[in-house]
C-alpha cells in the first residue's frame, strides 16, 4: 500500500506539473532574452514530467495489479495485468490513458506550435481522469458521474495552482541575477489572479467532495480519516498563506532590486510546492482510507 500510494503521487504530481508548466506558459509574457531562457528551462521541465507520468502510469498499473491480487508477485504476471486492464472499472480507464501519456511523452520531445497544443490536451486528460477512479468510480447513474465530473474539476484545479509552481521557481531562479525585478513582480501579480479562480475551484470542489464522502455529515468526521483529513486541510491552508505572502510581503519589492527579498521568495515558491506535493500525498492517503 506504501509504494502504491508513493507512485500515485509521484504520477499525480508528474501529470499536474504537465498540465500546470503548459496552462501557465502563455500567461508568462516576458521580455525577449528572459522568455529564452526560462523557455529553454521549462521545456526540460515539460520533457521530464511527461516521461515521468508515462513510467509512473505503468508503474501505478503494476502496483495496483499485486494490490488487487494481494499477492506482490502479480506485479509480474502476464495474465494479471491483463485481466486488470480488461477486466476492471480501473483498467479500462487506465488502458486510455496509457496511451494518451505515451502520445504526451513522444510529443514532448519537439515542442512546437500546434504540437504544444496537443500536448496540453493530452495533460488535462490525464490529470483529469484520474477522477475517474477510486471512490469516485464505485457509484452508478447520475450520482457517480457527477461524483466524477466534481473530481476531475477538484483534480484540474490542483493541476493549475500545485502543477503551475516549478514553472515559476524556474523565472526566479532564472531572473534571480537579472534586472527584471518589474517584469517578474507584473507577472507574478498576473499569475497571481490566475491562482485565485484555480484556488476557489479547489476548495468548493473539495468541499463536496468531503460532503459526498461523509455522506452530509461534516460533524462525523472523526477518527482516521477526519485526522488525515484535517492534516490536508491545514496543508493546504499553509500553502495558501505563502502564497498570500508571497503576493503582500514580497513580491512588490523586487522592482527596488532587493536580493534578500528575491532569496525569500524563491524558499516560499519552493516550500510552497513541497506543500503541494505533500497534500497529493495526504489526498491519497485519504482516498485509501474507509470513509467516516
């Protein structure tokens, strides 16, 4: 169940950060030579997310192969993996998938135009499909797939705020030594209003998630799965209050050239996304875990 859960992460944060480095791009407008350089970088960041997601998607199969056999040795076995991908809700989904993460790697190698486009569909897919497994998966009718319809919103909206972040660490870094304290505040403030709309999606939807799970009973929550819930909540909220920070305390400096300032908002990017990655771990944890 451990390694179960790690790769799922691992998968779920390699798609987001896909989804979240192709959706943000176009909203980086940048001077010439810093649009270079952070492009070359990103580019890179976009390969190895989309090689990862593919790995980790067969990776993920693997796992959740022995998890379904209770027997670690069905990680090998031919017929296992075979009745798992045809004979099971999970199965079917992740067949398509599979393929459109390895259209999503092979595209990712030469990133251009009408390509880049495909390869942004190709990550909103991934990362939105996976709300059509687990809990979400398990009812029928109009019910199941409103469950999965608000998952998959829950799951796109992580993408664009969790997914987003490394895009960003990379223009500090690269415009760390630059002069273009301005340009990076005007961006980071355009970014900004971005992240609020993907914010508020997260939380509604994950309100009715909650809601869904407790069967309405929110006062229920209690035991294992309220605590790992709770632990999420407040990760969330800590990742919030960087990004709060971030927007209040120091980013209108940067224009006055302050390098401590630009040092300081590097750390909370970057602790902002081990945040991120730590609430996808918690979610999984929680999907796993009986319901209240």
């Amino acid at each position: 169940m451990d390694a179960l859960v790690l790769c799922a992460t691992l998968h779920t944060a390699a798609a987001m950060t896909l989804f979240g480095a192709l959706a943000v791009r176009p909203r980086l407008v940048l001077s010439d030579s810093l649009s270079i350089a952070t492009g070359r970088a990103d580019r890179r960041l976009i390969g190895a997310a989309a090689w990862l997601a593919l790995f980790s998607a067969g990776g993920w199969l693997l796992l959740e192969s022995a998890a379904m056999a209770d027997d670690v040795a069905a990680m090998t076995d031919r017929a296992t993996i075979i009745t798992v991908l045809n004979g099971t809700a999970f199965g079917q989904v992740w067949r398509i998938r599979l393929v459109f993460a390895a259209v999503a790697a092979g595209l990712s190698v030469r990133q251009r135009g009408g390509g880049r486009r495909l390869l942004l569909v190709m990550a909103a897919f991934q990362v939105a499909s996976l709300g059509w497994i687990g809990h979400a998966a398990m009812e029928e009718g109009m019910a199941g797939l409103f469950q999965r319809a608000n998952q998959s919103v829950h799951l796109l909206a992580g993408g664009a705020w969790i997914g987003a972040l490394p895009s960003i660490l990379i223009l500090l870094v690269v415009a760390r030594n630059n002069a273009a304290g301005g340009e990076v505040e005007t961006v980071l403030r355009r970014f900004s209003g971005y992240g609020v709309a993907a914010v508020v999606l997260l939380l509604i939807s994950g309100m009715v998630n909650v809601w869904v799970r407790s069967g309405g009973r929110f006062l229920s929550l209690y035991g294992p799965y309220g605590q790992i819930l709770l632990v999420k909540v407040l990760l969330v909220g800590g990742m919030i209050g960087l990004a709060l920070a971030n927007r209040a305390l120091v980013a209108p400096v940067l224009s006055k050239r302050v390098p401590r300032r630009r040092i300081i908002l590097c750390i909370n990017v970057l602790v902002e996304t081990l945040l991120g990655l730590s609430v996808l771990f918690a979610a999984f944890v929680l999907g796993n875990s009986p319901p209240p």
